[in-house]
C-alpha cells in the first residue's frame, strides 16, 4: 500500500462518524452511526411532543463537555493546611 493510498483512506474513515478514528480526531467519547443520530433525534422530537415542559435534548458525543465536576473545594487552603499539620502531628513517627 502506498502513502497515497494510505492517506485517502484516513481520510475516508476520518469523514464516517460511525468510526473510532473520526470519534477519536472530534475528540467525542464514542463513535455514533447515523442510525444513532436519526434516533437521536427523533428520540428528543417524541419528548418535545409529549411534554409540557422544555426537556433537555439526549446528549451527544459532540457536545461541550462540563470544565470542572461538582461545586469546588469543600475546604479552604487555610483549612487543609490545619487539617494537615493535624495528621502529621499525630502520626507516629517511623524512621527505618
């Protein structure tokens, strides 16, 4: 096979959203087919349908994911550093 040859099929399987390659350059979790998108989308359009309030759409691979999880440090620096001084004044102290 040759470097042509093996560059246009990179990019064939770049363009197909059902492969990891593709998912892998997007940066998705996963690869999706485009059954899976159809689905998807008919998915959110049957909720929308159906509901009397505005639903969250079924997340996608290509959606912005969240920078941080949960609220932030649950304790100051001022506070971690008591709570260490803490645990190692009363740590034993082990020399070998």
């Amino acid at each position: 096979m040759s470097w042509g040859e093996s560059y246009r099929l990179t990019l064939e399987l770049a363009s197909d959203p059902s492969s990891h390659v593709a998912a892998s350059i997007a940066g998705w979790d996963h690869a999706v087919s485009y059954e899976w998108i159809v689905l998807a989308n008919t998915y959110d359009a049957f909720v929308s349908a159906n509901s009397s309030t505005r639903q969250k759409p079924y997340p996608r691979p290509w959606d912005e994911k969240p920078q941080a999880i949960g609220a932030g440090p649950g304790m100051s620096i001022e506070e971690y550093r008591a709570m260490r001084a803490r645990l190692e004044a009363s740590a034993p102290n082990e020399h070998i």
